[in-house]
C-alpha cells in the first residue's frame, strides 16, 4: 500500500517557469489537501478538494492552480514560479474528517 | 482565515519529565481538533481526531483533552523520552460555507535530553 505519493521530491526552477507537482493516493480518499512549510509558518493550506470535480481555496492560493479530475490524482500547477513560492510542498488525503495522511513532501526551490 | 495559535512554541525537557502543551482554536463552527507528530526531515503523522467536548484520548505515553466550549486542546506527555522530540502539531476542523477546511497551528518543537 503506497498511500500517498508526491513527486518530485527535489526541484529547482527558474522564475517564471512553470511546473506541476504531482500528488496520488491509493487509499479512496475523498479529501486531498496541498500544503506548504515555511519556517515560522507551520503548514499553510494552499488549496484542497472535497472530491473528484471539486476544489476551494486555502490560506493561500495565490499563484497556484489545482484540478482534481480522478480521485487518486491532486496535481499542483506553479504557472509562473517566483522566488516567494520557494518552500516545502506537502499534499495529504483524508476520509471526510478523518486524519491527514502525508506525503513525504516536495522541496521546491525558484532561484 | 481561521487562527489557531499553539504554545509554547519550544520546550526543552530532561529525560523522564512530564510535559504538555496547548492549542487554542476558534470554537465557533467547530467539528474537529487533530493532533499530529512531526519528526525532522519525515512527514506529519496523525496522533488523535477529537471531536466532542470532554473527549479524552491516549496512545501510550501521550494523551489529550479537548474543551470545544472555550475551544482548546492540551497535549500530555508522560515521562518523556528522546525519541519523544519532535514538533506537535495541532489542527482545527471548523465549518465554513458549504465545505471544511483544515487549519493548522505552527506546533510546539519538542526537544527531550538524555
């Protein structure tokens, strides 16, 4: 049973390019969450879905697209990269109000 | 935007003490207060979901208890130990408008010495 995977696990970018974090669960989670880890910040909920069809905005969405077409699948869009978005990523899966189950996470760093 | 506030932000403990921590959470609209362990260079990993007023819940040598009328959460530590360092973190589940969101606290960073 994997649970959830992220890949990649490390990835430079340049700004404005653009790149997708990939995120899959093999659990039927119906809620998939993203998230980012700044020092100080905690975890800070970017965007998240109630189910395949579905998502809403988090704390801080800005700069970030999701889609969630299949309910294994919560892939993360960076349109255009800048350095502010510079952080870890961590996408996680739930039953509703269930615990989060994590990914190992994403260290994306935009030069 | 939701806060929900954890204190004290660190704690140095010696082998063998007893320790506990707090997270204040908004108790309007609540539905849910989790509690997490998060070690250096791992992913959060879920210790309890609490949802009733009064719920008391413990895994070993930790445990918690939940006031959703005044909205907090204390976290218990019994006789900790080094593998017991950690960052905890909590997270408040509140409903708002038609879907929940999860939101967390920036945790209290354990640190237990032999």
């Amino acid at each position: 049973n994997a649970g959830v995977t992220q890949t990649p696990k490390f990835q430079v970018l340049k700004t404005g390019q653009s790149m997708t974090l990939q995120c899959a669960q093999d659990m039927n989670h119906e809620y998939m969450s993203w998230y980012r880890q700044d020092p100080g910040m905690g975890l800070r909920l970017i965007h998240y879905s109630v189910g395949a069809g579905i998502t809403d905005q988090g704390e801080v969405p800005n700069g970030y697209n999701v889609s969630r077409s299949t309910t294994e699948d919560f892939p993360l869009r960076l349109l255009s990269a800048a350095p502010s978005q510079t952080s870890v990523y961590f996408c996680a899966s739930s039953y509703p109000k269930g615990p989060q189950h994590f990914g190992d996470g994403t260290r994306l760093s935009i030069l | 935007i939701l806060n929900v506030e954890q204190s004290p932000q660190s704690l140095h403990v010696q082998e063998g003490d007893s320790t506990n921590f707090t997270c204040s959470f908004p108790s309007s609209n609540f539905y849910a207060l989790h509690w997490y362990r998060w070690e250096t260079a791992k992913s959060p990993e879920a210790l309890f979901v609490m949802t009733l007023n009064g719920d008391e819940k413990k895994k070993g040598r930790i445990s918690a208890t939940l006031n959703t009328k005044e909205g907090y959460s204390y976290l218990y530590i019994k006789g900790s130990q080094p593998e017991d360092s950690a960052t905890y973190l909590c997270a408040s589940l509140n409903y708002g408008g038609a879907t929940n969101k999860l939101i967390f606290g920036t945790g209290t960073l354990l640190a237990v010495q032999p």
